[in-house]
C-alpha cells in the first residue's frame, strides 16, 4: 500500500477496462488520480470511488486524439492538485482489416487514437512534470506492437508506433527525471475485446481461439496490466527507463 503516495496522475481510456483498473489501483496506492474517457465511467468500482472519494479521483471528458481536449485535461488535474507526475496512456481502439482491404479513413481513424493520443498525452504532460522534477509516462501498446498478425494492419502499425515513440521519449527526458516505457498486454478481457467476440458468429468459439493464443490457456484481466502501471510509476521503478513490458502470460515468448 502507498506505493504511490503523493503522485497525481493523469490516465486516459479511464473509463473502463485497463484504464480504469489503472486509476482504481493508482488511488489504492495511495495517489490523486484524473480518469479521461470519451465516454462516461462504465466500471462500477471506478464509479463508487467517484462518488465516495472526489478528492483522490475525478473524471473529465476527453477524446484523446483531440489536442485541445487532452490539453483541457491536464489542466484539469494541475488545478485540481497542483502537479502532476504520472501519465499513463491507456485509450485505444481495435482495428481489424488487411493492408489491401483497410479503408484509408479506418487507417486514420485507428492512428489517431493509439498512436496521436500517446504523443498529445506525453506533449502535454512533460511540461508540468519536468517543472516538477520529473515524473513517470506509460503508455499501453500491446504483443501486436511487437509482432505482426494477419487482419490486424492499422492496428498493429499503431501499436508499434508506441512502442518506438516511447524509446523516443525515454531517451530525449531522461536527464530531465521524465522515465517512459510501454506494456504490451497480450489476450485481455476488456470491453473493447468483448466487442471483437460479438461482431463474430461465434463470440464464444472467438474468445476461445485468442485464449488458445496463450500459452498458459486462459486470457488476462485488466488488473494485470494495471499493476504493471502501478509498478512503473512507483519510485520503485526509478531505474527503469524506455523498457517495453511484456504483461502477456508468455504470448511473446514463443
């Protein structure tokens, strides 16, 4: 407990899946967190905290592609707390389709959330973080953001943009107290991944070919990924640098 006593964070995609096991284990550990979502809180546990703990956490509207919205709320949690020293970088989309069939706008529209909403996050939150003394950055890509997969162009392009962004980052702020690193989650049960099932004729079948995927036979929670970020954020971690974080249950390793 406390690990992360003191910090304010900012996460995005917060208001289910990852993103909101993010923001309800970071308020556990101790810190003031800004939860933005282009949708309301759809996680219940992240709702109870809303309601019984306003000044640990808080929720604003945001659509992390969009500059002026993401600007808007790191200004929310600078008023709010004065500081700011964790970002994690949580909202992304699915894309399923292949480099020939891909519409061009769908490729658009799947850079612009995984990969544009990573660089506005991490623009907008260096400044007050090195003002600070330094802070934390982790931003979600994922196991396709290091290896490819047939039906999965835009996405995979995306999430490897993270990844190499955040080397980037790690890199360029290191001598300013800024560590950036990416997870790359493997098959975790969210929403989103929900979503894939029931566009297929078979959810059940589909959610039993990506476990099949894993080499321990069974799908992530959101949980895992969220204490990987807790981790990464914690003084704990004050050595690690422009690492990328498999949280997979083995996926790459094979």
């Amino acid at each position: 407990m406390n690990r992360l006593e003191g910090k304010v964070a900012i996460v995005t995609g917060g208001a289910s899946g990852i993103g909101a096991a993010v923001a309800r284990l970071f308020v556990a550990e101790g810190a003031r967190v800004l939860a933005c979502d282009i949708q309301d809180p759809l996680d219940a546990g992240l709702r109870t905290l809303l309601a019984d703990m306003p000044d640990k956490v808080r929720f604003t509207r945001c659509d992390a592609s969009n500059e002026g919205q993401v600007v808007a709320a790191v200004g929310v949690a600078l008023e709010a707390w004065g500081r700011l020293d964790a970002a994690v970088a949580c909202a992304g989309v699915p894309g399923q389709g292949s480099d020939i069939d891909l519409a061009v706008d769908e490729w658009d529209r799947i850079m612009a959330i995984n990969a544009r909403g990573v660089f506005l996050l991490t623009k907008h939150s260096l400044p007050p973080m090195i003002a600070g003394g330094g802070g934390s950055i982790t931003n979600i890509s994922s196991a396709y953001g290091v290896v490819g997969a047939p039906g999965f162009a835009a996405y995979c392009a995306s999430k490897g943009a993270v990844r190499t962004f955040t080397k980037s980052t790690a890199i360029e702020h290191a001598r300013q107290g800024v560590r950036a690193n990416s997870i790359h989650p493997g098959v975790i049960e969210t929403p989103m991944l929900q979503g894939i099932f029931d566009g297929t004729a078979d959810p059940e079948q589909t959610r039993a070919a990506f476990s099949a995927q894993q080499p321990n036979g069974f799908n992530g929670a959101p949980e895992d990924i969220a204490w990987g970020c807790v981790y990464l954020a914690s003084d704990e971690a004050r050595f690690v640098n422009g690492v990328e974080l498999p949280i997979d249950g083995g996926l790459l390793a094979g």
